[in-house]
C-alpha cells in the first residue's frame, strides 16, 4: 500500500467545526495574513482557502454576516462580483490556470460546507490537476503550500482596505 502524507490536514481534522463563524472570526483578526486574507472592501473580502481543491482556492465573502444571496444590496452585489473578477484576474496572472470552477453552495443539501456565510468559490484548474488519485485513492494531491501560495498572490490584489 502506498502513503501520502499530508500532516496539514492534522489542523483540519481536529479543529473545532461548530462554534463562531469562521468568516467572521477571520475578518475580525488584528493579523488578515494569519488568516490568509488578501484584500479586502467595504463590502467584502477575499481569503483563501486553507483546505483547497487546489493551489490558489480563493473564496470571496461578504463582510455581512448572511446566508441568503438576495440578501445582499446592489452595492455588495456589485463589489462582490468585482471582487470575483479581480482574483481571476490576479489567479491568471500570477499561476497562469487553464481554466476556472466559479460557484457557490447554498444550503447544507447543496454542499455548503459553510452554510451560514455566504460565499464564492473561485478554483483555478489546470490540464491534469485531476488523476488518478481521487478515483483510486480517495485522495486529492494539493501541490503548493496555502502559505506560499498567500505570498505569491498578496502583492497582485489592490492594497486598499473600507
């Protein structure tokens, strides 16, 4: 039998799932590089993921604190959706993707991993970042660290913050 060895997904699994929101917790951190935030609005922010489908896994989430799509104003739709095209733009310049999976899981039956914070996946893709691996070992290879691809992103989003 063949190993992986992923020792980060240690944190993951015995981190407590339940309790404040992880959102909000973030936003609300003295240190947005502690937790991975690369930009941040008014409105919004983008973070990454730190258990990604694969290198560069942003998410864009709004500073509200809501579950419902039409929930948002027309202002936060706007700079949401802005905020999206902003890390296709950054994800395509920095780590050159072939392609991108855009979308958003509402409600536990949907995937919502996260029900109770709205937010956008953004996860760039590649010619053959999907192998053999999911399907025969139920393991998905993430080939860079969350941390470095932090710092390899961070200088590409705009610096301006409220």
């Amino acid at each position: 039998m063949e190993k992986l060895w992923a020792p980060w997904r240690m944190k993951y699994i015995l981190s407590d799932k339940g309790g404040e929101c992880i959102f909000c917790h973030a936003l609300a951190q003295a240190d947005p590089q502690k937790f991975y935030i690369l930009h941040q609005t008014k409105a919004g922010f983008v973070i990454m993921n730190i258990f990604p489908y694969n290198s560069g896994h942003l998410m864009v989430v709004p500073c509200r604190h809501i579950a419902e799509l039409e929930a948002l104003t027309g202002e936060e739709h706007l700079e949401l959706m802005n905020m999206v095209a902003t890390g296709i733009k950054v994800l395509k310049q920095v780590m050159h993707p072939q392609g991108f999976n855009i979308g958003m899981n509402l409600g536990r039956e949907a995937g919502a991993g996260i029900e109770a914070h709205l937010h956008w996946h953004i996860v760039p893709r590649w010619a053959g970042d999907t192998n053999f691996m999911p399907i025969q070992a139920d393991t998905k290879v993430i080939s860079q660290f969350v941390a470095d691809t932090y710092h390899q992103l961070k200088p590409h989003f705009p610096h301006q913050k409220g």
